[in-house]
C-alpha cells in the first residue's frame, strides 16, 4: 500500500491527486480522507472495482455503500429524479456530512447499492475529496476506510493500521475534522427518515424539516440490551469490551472504584470535566461534555486507543443526547458490549 505522506506544497499535493486518481481510473481502491471519517474509494460505477472495497474490508456484502460526487450533475446521472426536498437540502448542507438516499436509475454498479432501488449519495466538502473527484471525473463508492466491525478511521494511521497490504493506496490528510460519519437520511418516502445520525444534527434538518423522524429501528437498537457478551453483532468495536456507564458522575467513580477493587485492568474514556474527578491513571480524555463537537472529533481515536492485551475492559462516559451527541450516544450503544445504568 502507497501512502502518500501529508504535505503543504501545493505542487506536490497535485502530484498526489494526480497519481491517487490515476490508481482509482484504474479500477483500484484508494483511501482517502473526507470531513467525517477516512473513505475507502472506487469507481462507482465498476462492479469490480467495487467488489474490492466489499474485500478489502472484509464488509458483508448485503450492506450497501455511499456514492461520492464533486458536483450536481453527478446526482442527476445516478438517480430517476430529485425530490424537491433533496434538491433543497443538497443547496443548504453540501458539500458536507449529509447523505441522501435517492431513486436509483441503476447507473451506480448493482453492488453499491446491494440491489436495492435506491442510492446514498453524498458530496464531501474535504478539499483532498473534492480534488479526487474532480481529477477522476468519477462518482466513488466510498465507506469508511476500517476492517469492518473496528472503529472508523479519522487518521491516515488508523487506515493503515486496518488495511496495509489490502489496498493501493492511502491519502494523508491528518486528522479529520468532524469525526463521526455523515447523517443519512431517507428522501424516498413522504416525510424523509433519519436512518443514521451524523454529523449534520437532526435539530439541523428540522429547520427544513419540521416533522423529520428517526428511524424506529434505531431506538430499538440502543434498548436492546445483549443477552451476553459477544452475542450481539459489534460495530465500532474496541479491542477491549466496552462498557457504556449510564448514570452521574459519582455512580461512574463508584463503577470505576469497585472494579479496580476486583483487580481488573480498567481504562476511562470520558470527557475532560469527568477525567478532571477521577483519580485514575488510564483514561482518555475525549473533549468537553460541553462541547460535544468535540467529543466527536475524539471518540474513534479514543476506541483505538487501548490494546487488548493491556486492559481488561473499557469504562465509557454517556453523553447528551442533543446535536451531534445523537451520532455520538449511537455509535457508543453498538460499541458497547454491556450497560451498567444507574437506577
Ligand atoms: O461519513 C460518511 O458517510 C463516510 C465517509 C467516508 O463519507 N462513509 C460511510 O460509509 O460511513 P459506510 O459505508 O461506512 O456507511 C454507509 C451507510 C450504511 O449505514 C449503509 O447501510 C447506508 O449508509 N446506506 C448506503 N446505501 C443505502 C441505501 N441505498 N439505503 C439505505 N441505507 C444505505
Ligand atoms: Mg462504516
């Protein structure tokens, strides 16, 4: 796998795309970074240039893929027609943490979309995205750039970590910015369904949207408490189980204090305003609980962080619910692999 090292000069940056978008033309998977998480990119439209990402992964090959464009045209290429609250959408959140789910005209290879009738379609606002796009005149197929079931990668690091030696090559942009995936919303039925939150808010979509829904299945989700450990299909998972605390800040310490007690090699993730509390020596500070944009930009690296062999189990903080803290409290529910709620 190449990795292209970070750079600020502007001649070797178009080096860069130039020899990525060549790899890409080429029926090869490229990753690279976008706004929200590091994407995993092929030719949307190649069948077997895609069939590599599913394998790269080692994705299941039922769960379809979002398709990046760099401009509108590229949308009107991939779908039957554009509602009108798309249309609306796309003027006032793209480029940007929004995906669409639209009317296929099957244009998009069939296992972008795993047969179904419909297309995700997004138009990333990172300046190295758009470059790629723009360079292959391609629309990409692109998830988030991790082995399936391991954190999302918002660092060049994390991709090379999950994929070194499964894929062309690796774009270095840094560290991402917005740190949880896209928002992907549903413009296919009467009043459009949340079907993941993200980094575009629901209280963001409501000024559009007033009766926007969340998805029911995704309330269920974060009740549905694993009958054991393991038995539930992980998702963003750590190498260590983590255990989401739901509860105060002195029900927390308590959990922490008569864990260590046991003996158990404990770790915290939390925000700064807990680890401030703790007297504790492996945490992870992850923002402010005041900031949960912050925390965000936090949580993957925070997931990655801790090394099976050094601790026993991970203890999580819950978050509010608000804003982006409803992508945050979600990807936290399918991490876990128990909750200890404070009754
Ligand atoms: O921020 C993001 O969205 C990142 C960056 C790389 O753009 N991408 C990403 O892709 O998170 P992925 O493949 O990890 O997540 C795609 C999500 C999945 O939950 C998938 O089920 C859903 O989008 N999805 C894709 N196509 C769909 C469709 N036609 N209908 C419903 N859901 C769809
Ligand atoms: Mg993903």
């Amino acid at each position: 796998t190449k990795r292209w090292q970070r750079t600020t000069k502007i001649n070797e940056q178009y080096h860069v795309i130039e020899e990525a978008a060549a790899l890409l033309k080429d029926q090869q998977v490229v990753a690279f970074p976008t706004e929200t998480v590091y994407g995993l990119g092929a030719d949307a439209t190649s069948e077997a240039a895609v069939q590599r990402i599913f394998e790269a992964k080692g994705r299941p090959s039922d769960n379809p893929l979002i398709v990046h464009v760099g401009d509108r045209s590229q949308v009107e290429q991939l779908v039957t027609h554009i509602p009108e609250i798309a249309d609306k959408l796309m003027d006032q959140f793209w480029p940007g943490p929004l995906t669409l789910v639209l009317p296929s005209n099957h244009k998009a290879a069939r296992n972008v979309t795993a047969g179904l009738d419909t297309v995700a379609i997004r138009m990333p606002s990172d300046p190295i995205a758009l470059a790629l796009l723009k360079e292959t005149g391609l629309p990409l197929a692109a998830p988030s750039a991790n082995r399936s079931g391991r954190p999302s990668p918002t660092d060049a690091a994390h991709v090379q970590q999950d994929l070194d030696g499964r894929i062309a090559g690796i774009v270095d942009g840094g560290p991402t910015g917005v740190g949880v995936e896209s928002t992907v919303l549903d413009c296919t039925t009467e009043v459009p369904i949340i079907l993941r939150p993200g980094g575009v808010t629901k209280e963001d979509l409501e000024s559009f949207i007033p009766n926007v829904v969340i998805d029911p299945a995704l309330a269920d989700q974060a009740e549905d408490q694993p009958k054991s450990p393991g038995m539930k299909y992980t998702h963003y998972a750590p190498e260590a189980p983590l255990w989401l605390v739901e509860g105060d800040d002195e029900f927390f310490q308590h959990q922490l204090e008569s864990m260590k007690a046991e003996g158990q090699r404990v770790a915290v993730i939390a925000s700064r305003e807990l680890v401030g509390q703790l007297n504790h020596e492996y945490v992870t500070p992850c923002g402010s609980r005041q900031q949960l944009t912050e925390v965000a930009g936090e949580l993957y690296r925070a997931l990655r962080y801790y090394k099976k062999a050094d601790v026993d189990v991970i203890l999580c903080e819950s978050f509010p619910e608000h804003g982006v803290g409803a992508a945050i409290m979600n990807r936290l529910h399918k991490a876990a692999t128990q909750k200890i709620t404070q009754y």
